[in-house]
C-alpha cells in the first residue's frame, strides 16, 4: 500500500508507504512504514521511494566541484570555508608538489576559488584538489549564494538554462555543487545575472520556468520579448545531473541502486520526472509560492 | 460533568487557545517560525547544522543541537532583567531534550545545530509553544527528522482537568502537565508536572494533553504546507 | 566574523564607484520601510520595525523609581540592546557586545539628547518617585544597518507608550487601574547611517556593504532639522567634506524617515 503520489509534497514523519516498498534517501523504515524524513517532494520509482529536499546543507562529495573561499593560511595548507558544515583543506602539495613556496603569495585569506573536492575523511572535512579544467582562483566577478539542492535546476538539462543566460548576458558563470556561482562580465550584466538567478532559486519548483527566465532576459537586455520561433516548444524542465559539472558520486550512487533494485529497464527517478509531473500538474504556470512573496509576513497581532 | 465546566476565557476544558504558526519568517537563519497561542507570540531560529567551535559539545558519529530559549524584557507583565536565569536555562535544556529524539544527524557528524527561541511576549505556555515553533523552524531548515515534535499541556484548574492552561489557569491552577510528543508513534519527549494531581487525574491530563498535541500538530503541517505549496 | 571574500569586496567598491549599489537603490535611497505599533500586548510601549531585511523590535516597560540625585525632578531613560543570535550567524549568545553597547548607546543619545521625551512630567514625587523607562531592542534578523532600524523602532513605541495615571495617597503612589495618559513627546528624530566604500558615503548600508566599508558615520536629526547625535564609526578616517556631505543629505532624508512615524 502507497500513501503518496509521485511529486507530492512530504513533510518529516509522514507515512509513505507500507513494508513492499523499498525505502531511499530522505526516508526511513519504522515499525513497516516508509516514512519521510526530509521536507519535500517524493520520487517514486517501482518499489523504491525518496524524499528530494527542498532545502538541504552541503555535504562535501568526492568528485564534486566547488567554490570555497579561504579562510586562514596554514603552514602547509589553506583553511577553505565551502559552504558546508564541514570547512575544506587545500594542501599545499595539491598545488605546488613538492615544491617549497610561500603559501600566502600564491592564495590569500578571502580570495576565492574553484576546487574539485578529491576525498572526505569520516569526520567529512573534505580534502580539496585543482586538478581539473577552469580550478584555481577567481579573478572579479561577482558570488551569488543559492540553496545546493537548487543547483540542477540553475543548471538546467544538459546545461540549457546556465548556457541560456551565458549566451544572453555574455556572462562568465561557474557553478559549484555546493551553492555558491561565479558570475564574471560587464557590471549590469552581472547584477542581471545574480537577480536571474535568486528567481530561479525562488521557483526551482514552477513550470514553464526556462521560458520564462528567457522572456526576463530578452526584455531585461533587448527590450522586448524573444521572437516567437524562438520560444522553445518543448519546456526544458529538468533537474538532470548535469553534464558540465561532475556528479560522479551521485551518478555512483544511482547505479548502485539500480543494481540494488535490479529494475534497471526503468529509466532512472530525479527532480526531472517530478517536475516534469508538475508541470503537467500545474499547467497554467502556477507557481509553487516559493519564496519571498510568502517570506516575512509574520505580523505580531495587535491588541 | 466536566464537559459543562466553562473556563475563565470561555473555552470547554478540551479546547484550545486560538493558534496561529507561520514558517520561514526570518532572512538570516536557515530556518525559522512564528507561533502565537493565546497571548503567546513565540519567535524561532535554527541554524544549522554547522561547524562550531565548541569542540567538548561535538560528537564523533553525528550532529548535535543546542537550545536557547530566552524571555525579552518586555514578555511580561514586570520586565524581565535581560539574559539566562535558572528557569530559562532549565527549559533550553528540556527543550532540546524534547526535541532530540526526532532528529537524524547521523549524515552530519561534528556538526551542530543552534535553536534559538525568542519569547516575544508571554502569556502561560511558552515551553510547549516554544517547541512546536522550534519544530516547524527545524524542518524550514532542512534538517532530517522522524517526526515533527509538538507540545502542549494540560493541567487542574477547580478540581477539573483541562487543555491547554492560559496564564491565569496556570497561576491560580492546581497543577500543570505539560507535555511533548512525537505525534506518529506518540512517543512523550517532554514531560513535567508541578502540583497535585490523583493517579486517575494525572492519566486524564495526560489523555487530554496528547489529543491537544495532535490538534497542534495538524496546524504544525498546514504551516509548512502553505509555506510550501499552492494548495 | 565572516571574512569578506576579495572579489565582493571589489565589486562593491566598483559599484559604488559608478554611483551603483549590488541591490540596484541609489547612493542616497532607503531599503523599504515599515513600522508597526502596539505589537506586544504586555509593553506599554512597542513597535516592529522592518527595514529591507532588517527587522528589530522595541519594547517599553515603565517601572517607579527614584531620580537621580542630581535631577530630582526627572524620570529617567535607559536603553538596552540584545543584538540576539538569532538574528545573525555570527551573533553569540551571552552579555551584550560591544557592537550592541554602542548601537544602544547611539540610539540613546538621539532621544535624550533632542530632549523629545519630557522627561518633567515623568515625575510622581519630586526627588522620591519618578517613572523610569526600560526601553528594550530586540534585533531579530540583521540585513545591514540596525541603527536606523534602532532608531525608528524606538520612536515609533515612544509615540504609542501609554503610562498608568500615578497619584500620591498618603505617600503612597497609587497606580490608576483603567486611567493612562500619553508619553509626552514634543519631537521627532531619526538617524541615518552612512559608510564610507571608495571615496563615496552611501546610506542606509546592506549588510554585505557594512562589511565592505571601513568607516561608518551616524547622524541623529531631529523633525526640526537640529542635528541631535553623531558618532563615527569603523577603522578609517573620514575628511570633512564626508562628514559635511552626510550632514546635509541627512538633514534632508530624516524629513522622508519621520514620515513613516
């Protein structure tokens, strides 16, 4: 017996489900119910249900990509604070080798960087690493800070959203899996792209969203709205792992529980499915109130 | 007989005082709420989970919580000197001794998590409403949880067991349960109890203030939900 | 404290350096204002104030004390501020800072300085019985400049305090169940805070912009147009001209902030 629908809203401690079926991330087993642990929406696939949170801190993974900003130079390593419960370690040797230099010539407390998180101990303090295309430090621009569980969405499928705004504001952008992006071009198109993307932060959960992101960019930069060819047909809506950046564990973790339930024929469950659903849910690009229309409204009674 | 009994601000002795919770209030912290119950007006923060500095607080094999809950000068009828005296640090305590069970931080060793609870305004109840408010500001934060804990009280006002004491009923009442639970698998996370009660009385107190908890608990839901949803 | 990352840093300063600010207001322009009275139903005196983010909240308790020696005939004012760790990451549970010293003293300074509040009628008894007040700042959510927060949360819960009518029965004071009067106030100010990012001074300060900006200047201005209270503020120093500069723009937006009152 299920209790819930595919894309429904789940709030901590509510039943899912009875003993059948298979209990995934954001869920726990309790006296032969699936109950949710997490506030937000369930991803059913088969037998096997999760908990996709609305918000959620970053856990340092190994593989992911991040935007940390140091925090202290040490004697052989930098201190880096990753947006995260856990801060990060640089080691030196991760980036000059076995060569001696000073540590603080090279990167100084409140330079900020692009790093590939390379292991995370048991205590998670994540060992940072800048092996890879693009790693180092960042040089102006501007930090925008978003919540880590929305940043599929900012990426969009297959990159559509970020390339998108990329395209439209000449913007440089990097996006670190723990939240934080870069955004690097002419001033207002850097402010632009900061308020573009608090929106999408603010509606990750809505329908016709890349559209609608589209219509504010074009007014926003040309004056007007896109041309009509240009609309796509079909809404991108898509929280796939993302190809630019590297979710390796999470796709690791995906296959694992694919072997575990040994139904692999499916496609794989994600955001994608439950937006998707969504959408088709809420035709009329009726929002999820998501954010700050709703925020802050608390209003002490009078007497 | 005592369904008759009319109390000093109208309600039966089953009945609540008006509530109102609201979730996500706060810019700067994680997660908060806002709850009013009666004249209560209870403001939360939650921060978290975090690094903290406090390494002897720090757990090897998960996260840990740390609750404040603090009365503004201005909550009460005579102001209250700012700052921890022994009934605030005894509730903070209890508090977070209320909220523990329900929490999953396996994912977040070393980690901590800060509850902040601001009594605006004061007016008999404050420890429960303080919870229910720190529940809701939990869950706005994302933190993992197995249910969302809810209090509420009850207690002995003219030889009758009633729900939900206001500040007179606690003053002039004769004896006070106030409880917290997690509504699920109606686990007690909270209880204390000051004054006289039979055996019989007490198990009525207790009946009372867990159906209070799971009123309470169902407007716990809607304020997120409404936070969260269109529906 | 959180360490301002490099970049913000420039990008601030450029901003402002183009006469742009990261939230798109101008260099003299005020985040959006709302003020709330009577909000705490036990405080004979409150108000909530909401200034873009920032959110503080005012509580008045009066209380019968005795007067200072030196003026037997006054009541007497005390402002407090809990800058509460819920209302900032970085704020610590304990005794007040020294942050939350100075912002309650600045505060302070305004409404006792400009003379608002009559203190003379404050008295029960001369040299025996004066009403004291306990005017408290609870600070709730911190987006950047809490002065001005402060500042007009406590004007606005001094307009709506309404105190019990005492009266002296046998050298006793009596306090009057159902009658009160009005807390007499006879001005109004407010403050506006400025920081200094570049060359440039810029009100009304975001949080990421106090963090930028090493000088910071409060001006205390009364409905009147009569400079009450300054205090300079941060590490750097400010020239004249700055200093001149905030006077005079200050002097005009405390007509738009009084407005909210």
């Amino acid at each position: 017996m299920i209790y819930v629908e595919n894309k429904d809203l789940v709030i901590p401690g509510q039943i899912l489900a009875d003993d059948e079926y298979y209990s995934g991330r954001g869920t726990f087993k309790d006296n032969g119910k699936v109950c949710s642990s997490l506030m937000g929406l369930v991803s059913l696939r088969n037998k096997k249900i999760r908990v996709i949170p609305l918000k959620s801190k970053y856990v340092p993974k190994k593989g992911d990509v991040v935007i940390g900003k140091i925090n202290d130079v040490r004697f052989s390593m930098w201190d880096v604070n990753i947006n995260s419960p856990y801060s990060g370690i640089l080691p030196a040797f991760e980036v000059f080798g076995r060569e001696k230099k000073e540590l603080n010539k090279v990167f100084d407390v409140g330079d900020v960087l692009f790093l590939r998180v390379v292991d995370v101990d048991e205590i998670k303090k994540a060992k940072l690493g800048l092996k890879g295309r693009g790693m180092g430090k960042f040089k102006g621009g501007i930090i925008v800070d978003i919540a880590p569980t929305k940043v599929p969405r900012l990426i969009g499928k297959k990159g559509s959203m970020i390339n998108m705004i990329k395209d439209k504001t000449n913007c440089k952008i990097v996006v670190g899996q723990n939240g934080l992006v870069w955004v690097k071009g002419d001033e207002d198109m850097e402010q632009l792209t900061k308020n573009i993307i608090h929106l999408i932060e603010a509606e990750a959960h809505t329908s016709g969203l890349t559209n609608k992101i589209k219509n504010k960019l074009y007014l926003a930069i040309d004056g007007e709205l896109p041309p009509e060819e240009n609309q796509e047909a079909e809404e991108e809506f898509v929280l796939e792992k993302p190809k630019l950046q590297n979710f390796k564990e999470e796709l690791e973790q995906e296959e694992k529980e694919a072997e575990e339930s040994k139904e692999e024929k499916e496609d794989k469950p994600n955001i994608a499915e439950v937006i998707e659903e969504l959408k088709r849910k809420n035709k009329k690009d009726n929002p999820l109130s998501y954010g700050e229309s709703s925020k802050n409204s608390f209003i002490l009674n009078n007497k | 007989m005592m369904s008759e009994m009319i109390r000093e601000d109208g309600r039966k002795f089953d009945e609540l005082r008006p509530i109102k919770i609201e979730a996500g209030v706060l810019e700067r912290a994680d997660g908060s709420a806002y709850l009013e119950v009666g004249g209560n007006k209870i403001l939360v923060a939650v921060y978290g989970p975090r690094e903290s500095y406090i390494r002897r607080l720090l757990e090897p094999n998960t996260g840990v919580i740390r609750c404040r809950y603090n009365m503004a000068p201005f909550s009460v009828d005579d102001r209250k000197r700012p700052g921890p005296d022994r009934r605030s640090s005894e509730i903070s305590k209890i508090t977070a001794d209320a909220l523990r069970p329900a929490l999953m931080l396996e994912n977040y060793p070393r980690s901590m998590i800060d509850i902040y609870i601001e009594v605006i305004e004061a007016e008999g109840g404050t420890r429960c409403a303080g919870i229910t408010a720190a529940s809701v500001a939990l869950v706005d934060a994302g933190v993992p949880m197995k249910d969302i804990v809810v209090g509420c009280a009850a207690g002995k006002v003219n030889d009758e067991i009633v729900l939900d004491l206001s500040e007179v009923e606690d003053k002039e009442g004769q004896a006070d349960v106030p409880i917290a639970m997690m509504p699920r698998t109606g686990e007690i996370t909270l209880l204390q109890s000051d004054g006289d009660l039979t055996e019989e009385e007490f198990a009525k107190a207790i009946d009372l203030a867990m159906e209070g908890c799971r009123q309470v608990s169902e407007l716990q839901k809607e304020a997120l939900m409404k936070k969260y949803s269109t529906e | 404290m959180d360490i301002v990352p490099e970049i913000t840093r420039q990008s601030i300063t450029n901003l402002v350096k183009n006469d742009k600010r990261e939230d798109g207001r101008e260099l003299t322009e005020y985040r959006d204002i709302s003020i709330e009275t009577n909000v705490i139903s036990k405080a004979e005196g409150s108000a909530r104030v909401k200034l873009g983010g920032t959110q503080v909240i005012v509580g008045i308790k009066p209380q019968l004390g005795s007067p200072f020696p030196d003026t037997p005939d006054l009541g007497v004012l005390m402002t407090n501020c809990e800058m509460l760790p819920m209302a900032d990451p970085t704020f610590e549970p304990g005794p007040p800072s020294d942050d939350s010293i100075e912002l309650a003293r600045v505060v302070d300074r305004g409404i006792r300085e400009s003379e608002l509040v009559e203190l003379d009628k404050l008295c029960v008894e001369e040299g025996k019985h004066v009403w004291m007040l306990f005017i408290d700042l609870h600070i709730i959510d911190n987006c950047g400049n809490l002065f001005d927060a402060c500042e007009l949360a406590v004007m606005a819960a001094l307009k709506s305090t309404k105190l019990p009518v005492a009266t002296i029965v046998d050298e006793e004071v009596v306090l009057s169940e159902d009658e009160t009067f009005d807390l007499p106030i006879n001005n109004e100010l407010a403050l506006c805070t400025f920081v200094k990012i570049g060359d440039k001074m810029i009100i009304d300060p975001t949080l990421s912009e106090e963090r930028v900006a090493n000088a910071r200047l409060n001006v205390g201005v009364t409905k009147d147009g009569h400079i009450c209270s300054m205090q300079k503020g941060g590490k750097e120093p400010l020239t004249k001209d700055d200093v001149l500069y905030c006077v005079n723009t200050a002097i005009e937006k405390v007509k738009d902030l009084i407005e909210y009152l």
